[in-house]
C-alpha cells in the first residue's frame, strides 16, 4: 500500500518534470523543402545521460522508393552513429558522455525533385530528472525496488511521447495529401453533384412523361 501511494505520488512528479518542465526535454517539430544535392543539418549539445529520438517523413513522395539518408553525426569526430535510409524513418540514440550531434538529412544521389521534409525530435535528459526526483527529502535511496519502478514509469512515459508523435505526423502526411489534391477533390465532388442532379431532373421528366402517357 505504502509502495503504491509512492508510485503514484513519484508518477505525477515525473510526468511534470519530463512532460512539462522544460529543464527536462526539449521537443521540436518544423518543416522544410529539400533540394536536390543538398544537405540540412542541425546540431545538437547532449548533456551525459539524455536521449535523442528523431522522427522524419517525405510528404511529398512521387513512388514508394522515394527516400532520403537521415544520420546522426558526431561533430567532433564525424563518425555516424546512426543512420536511416527509408521513406519514413526514426533514428535514436543515448549519451555516456557529454556531445555535440549533428542532425542531418540528404537526397540520394539518383533524387532530381524537391522533397518536402515533416522532421520531429525530442531530447529528455532523464538522468536529470530522476536525479531531481532522487534529491527530495522523501525518497529512500535504499530502495532498489522503488528506483526500478521509476525507471519504468520514465520508459513508458517515453514511449509514450513517441508513440504520439509517429500518429501526429501520419495526421500530417493525411491533411499534405488533402491539400495538395484539393483542386482535384473539388472538382471530382462538383462532377458528383452533377451527376446527382441531373439523374435527378431525369428521373423527374421521366415519371412525369408517364404520367402524361397513362392519362391520354
């Protein structure tokens, strides 16, 4: 009982620090065009202990096999850390140490048109905010027990956030596809309403016509 009313007391206190407190993550979400033999990078400072989760997705794909190279670089040696070649694609990585990380995305070398790029990503410094949890006065660091469950409820909450994200940028992808078809959905709805109508004016003259013939 005692364990459940701090699991609850610890929960609330995580998702303010994580969620809301922004000592604690940082989120961004932007879109842009990207040309053909071009780069975009952005760089990022890690602190030891964050977590970096990068999100992207081309709404304006002609094919299937329409792709873009996303990465993770290490600004100080250059070295790729992580890497994703898909359409659609997210790319993670975890800090031991304090970094800087550049966030990039590219064409493949066969691209020829403009694509135009939804990008997310999220950095939680969740050593930070378990070590603020940590200090209060009420917390027993004896327990291991406790401490695991705190580890938990911050994976969860974690997955969570992404699991959010990925379903926000497939609203994105859906409302790109509407608008950019509208003049077509505006005019195939114009080409029913038509169609609509005047099978209805038919259907009109042609019960009236019956009724002309069945009274001579």
């Amino acid at each position: 009982m005692v364990l459940h009313v701090w699991l609850c007391l610890f929960n609330c206190i995580l998702v303010s620090s994580v969620i809301a407190n922004y000592e604690y993550v940082k989120e961004m979400g932007f879109k842009f065009w990207l040309d053909p033999n071009m780069e975009e990078c952005y760089h990022e400072l890690l602190e030891k202990g964050s977590r970096l989760y990068f999100m992207y997705d081309i709404l304006n794909v002609d094919t299937h096999q329409d792709s873009i190279i996303a990465y993770f670089r290490n600004a100080y040696t250059r070295s790729i850390v992580a890497i994703s070649k898909t359409q659609r694609g997210h790319l993670e990585l975890t800090t031991n140490e304090t970094t800087l990380i550049d966030i990039c995305m590219g064409h493949e070398n066969s691209d020829t048109y403009v694509k135009y790029i939804s990008a997310y990503f999220h950095i939680y410094h969740v050593e930070k905010a378990l070590a603020k949890i940590e200090e209060s006065e009420h917390f027993y660091n004896t327990s291991i027990d406790f401490h695991n469950v705190l580890d938990s409820i911050t994976h969860h909450i974690i997955i969570l956030r992404e699991y959010q994200i990925e379903r926000d940028m497939t609203n994105q992808k859906d409302s790109y596809l509407i608008e950019a078809n509208l003049f077509w959905i505006n005019r195939w709805a114009s080409i029913h309403i038509v169609v609509i109508v005047s099978c209805f004016l038919f259907q009109t003259y042609f019960i009236k016509s019956l009724f002309k013939i069945s009274r001579k």
